[in-house]
C-alpha cells in the first residue's frame, strides 16, 4: 500500500501545482484605459465546448508534471470534476506516448523506493497501463 500513497503524493502535487497555476483569465480593466484582449475572445476551435477544451488544457498540464497512464488521466480529471465525456475526450484528442508515460511513472517509483521488476510492472498495472506499456516501462526504467 505504500506504492499507492506515492501515486497519491505525485497526483496531489500535481494537482496542487494546477491549483497554483496563474489565473488565466483576462486582465480586469483598471481606470480608463482600453480593454485589454484577451485569447479566449475568439474561441480557438469552435467545434469544442468549454468543457473539451479546458479538460485538454487540465489534461496537458498534468502531464507537464507528471506521468499519468491513459486511465488514470481520465480518472484524474473526473476527480476534478470533468464529466466522463470530457474526460474521455480529452485524453483521447492527446498525442501521448503511452509507453514512455509509463516509463516515467516506473523511474519515478525508483527514485522512491525499490521493486523487484515483476513488482513494478505489477504498480504499473495498477495505475492502470496495460501489460505491454507497463512491461516496457519498467524494462526501461530498471535497466537505466
């Protein structure tokens, strides 16, 4: 169970450093000047909702900071609050190498603590890689 607090640790920096993000909302207006524009004033695809878009926006910014198999990301941002749809959607639209996400996530458990490699492509399919990404992965990782 001690593998499971460190994923928890990882996903609670993470999300905190996403909490901490500077506001990305435009600029209030001060005085008199002109209002600033802002980059969301034109919607940038306007085939996505609000909630695709932002979900894409979470979903990169977690992976900036950490390493998140394709069901765990979906699972993150459900926490966050995204619906499943978006969630979904999210993740899928990602050019993500799975196997090289899951390949940090296996040096980042080494960095904490020790595994036997059967042991890691265990913790790895529990974070929800598939046997193969997990397998690769950890070969990666332990053989570094």
């Amino acid at each position: 169970m001690k593998f499971l607090k460190i994923a928890a640790a990882v996903i609670a920096v993470a999300a905190s450093v996403t909490a901490c993000a500077p506001d990305r909302a435009a600029p209030r207006n001060q005085g008199t000047a002109a209002p600033v524009p802002t980059e969301q004033a034109a919607n940038p695809d306007p085939g996505l909702t609000n909630g695709q878009r932002n979900a894409i926006e979470s979903a990169e910014s977690y992976l900036a900071f950490s390493a998140f198999s394709e069901s765990g990301l979906v699972d993150q941002l459900e926490f966050e609050g995204y619906s499943t749809a978006d969630a979904t959607f999210a993740v899928g639209s990602l050019d993500v190498d799975w196997n090289e996400q899951a390949a940090k996530s296996a040096a980042a458990y080494l960095e904490f603590s020790s595994f036997s490699l059967p042991g890691l492509i265990e913790q790895l399919e529990f974070e929800g890689f598939t046997a193969q990404q997990a397998t690769y992965g950890a070969n990666k990782a332990y053989n570094e």
